[in-house]
C-alpha cells in the first residue's frame, strides 16, 4: 500500500495511491493520519474522495515530522574499502523539518555552499509512538519506507566536526514521493536495489542489505535515546560514490538532474536550482 501528501487547491491532504486514482484519507497530510491508532486499516478501507493519479502534486511524504534522524557510516562494503573497521554504533544527526522537499520539487543549491553533494538513502517511517523498544516493537513501530536524498554542502559539513550544519540547509533534501507500508510484498526483500543518478551518470549503487544496522536496529537504538512518534524520519545512511570523494570532486550545479531511486518504492527526481536572494 502506497500513501501519500499531495498538495491541492492550495492545501495538502493525505491520500491512498492506487494504480489509477488517489483515495482521500481524511487528514490535512499523513503526519496527522499516521497518529491514528487504526491508520493501517482506515487506509485501506478509505472509499471517499479521489483525484486523478496522472499530475498529482507531491509534497513532501511527511509535511512537518517532528524528527528527522539521519545515520551516517552505514554501508558496509563502503566502510571496509574505506579501511575502517565497522561502528559499535550509529552515527547520528539531524536535519529540520524545513529542509524536506517532494519527489519532484526543486532542490535549492545554497548561494553560500560550492559543494552541494548527493546522498541517496532509503528512509524509515515511524508509524507508532514507541520508547525502549526492542527488535520486536520496533519492526511494529515502522509504518513503512521511502526515498530520500541527503543532500550536503560539504563545505559547511566540514567546517567543525560535528555535520549538522552541512546537513539542514532549507529546501535541500527531497523525500516521497510516497511511503510503501511495510507490510507491502515490496518490502519482503532482504534488500532493496539502490541508485542516484546527476545528469544521466549513476553515481551511486548499492543494495539495502548491505545495512550494517538495518531499520528495526535503527529504531530500537533511538526509542533508548527519545520517544519516537508517528511521522518521525530515520534516512538509513548512504552507499559510497558521492561526489566528495572523487578525483576530482563533483558537486550538483544549477541545472542539474537528480535522480534517487530505491526498488520496490520508487523515485525522487529533482532539478538543482541556485538559490536566488
């Protein structure tokens, strides 16, 4: 099962997306609907108010999450190249709400930032409050998965050592188009092929599988730190091949075609705009 925000007649609303329609389920986006303890059933019995699926307008899968949580140094055939040993623990920051974008918005390239790089990663959508769950609860507490990309002003991230700041630049860092549920047969995989594409050239492959700590973990290890809620964000990490790390380097400019694909939920692709001000 597919769902979704899409933005109409000025507003969003949360919808069901079917092979030819979307479904009105009742909210203002799926933030609001996921805090409903029946969200799973009531999304797929909702027979109301439909729109026509072909030029839907996506905003971004989860409007206003109370939490975005982002693990770095997740892939393991990256790391091992990389000649480190594999982490204890998650590496872990965050981003703000106002950084998310849809699957096919803009992304806006910071006047202040020369080297905005791409960070494909397949993202965790809590679907159930949850606190010190263990590997069980927290497979439960997942309404499902999506598409993100972690874009990243590399010039800023590496400022200090701590990333954030490189991290949350506004309007930077597309997700959706929508969330599969995770009890969607898509999602029965151990792993999911993976890809970012600049301009044509894929940059980045991988397979999910290749998780060190995979999304229950993931889930588990933050509900010890905080509560997690309905709507709340985990981006698993990325693979290796961002632009950073090339000789030479690459960076996304004005114009540029991004393209985040993760099978058996779908794609993002966004044209890179300079900012303007």
């Amino acid at each position: 099962m597919k769902l979704a925000t899409i933005r109409i007649d000025g507003a969003t609303r949360a919808v069901r997306i079917d092979e030819d329609k979307a479904v009105d389920l009742g909210e203002s986006d799926l933030v609001a609907f996921l805090r409903r303890p029946d969200w799973s059933a009531r999304a797929a019995a909702a027979n109301s108010k439909t729109y026509a699926a072909e030029g839907l307008d996506y905003a971004p899968v989860v409007v206003a999450p109370e939490k975005v949580v982002c693990v770095g140094l997740n892939y393991r055939n990256h790391i091992l190249e990389m000649g480190r040993e594999l982490p204890r623990f998650p590496t872990l920051f965050s981003k703000y709400a106002r950084a998310l974008v849809g699957a096919y918005d803009d992304v806006i390239l910071p006047a202040s930032s020369a080297q905005m790089d791409w960070e494909a990663e397949l993202a965790v959508v809590v679907g159930a409050k949850v606190r010190h769950a263990d590997p069980e609860q927290a497979r439960a507490a997942i309404a499902g998965y999506t598409v993100l990309n972690d874009v990243t002003a590399r010039d800023w991230q590496f400022r200090t050592p701590q990333w954030h700041q490189g991290k949350t630049f506004e309007a930077t860092t597309p997700i959706g188009p929508w969330l599969v549920t995770a009890d969607d047969p898509a999602m029965a995989a151990k792993g999911l092929n993976m890809t970012c594409e600049v301009d044509g050239d894929i940059v980045q492959k991988a397979d999910t599988g290749d998780l060190v700590f995979d999304p229950a973990t993931l889930v588990s290890y933050l509900s010890e730190i905080v509560t997690l809620v309905p709507g709340d964000v985990i981006a698993t990490g990325t693979p290796g091949g961002v632009g950073h790390a090339r000789k030479p380097a690459r960076y996304l400019a004005d114009g540029s075609v991004l393209v985040t694909r993760v099978e058996g939920i779908g794609e993002c692709r966004n044209v890179c705009r300079r900012e303007q001000w």
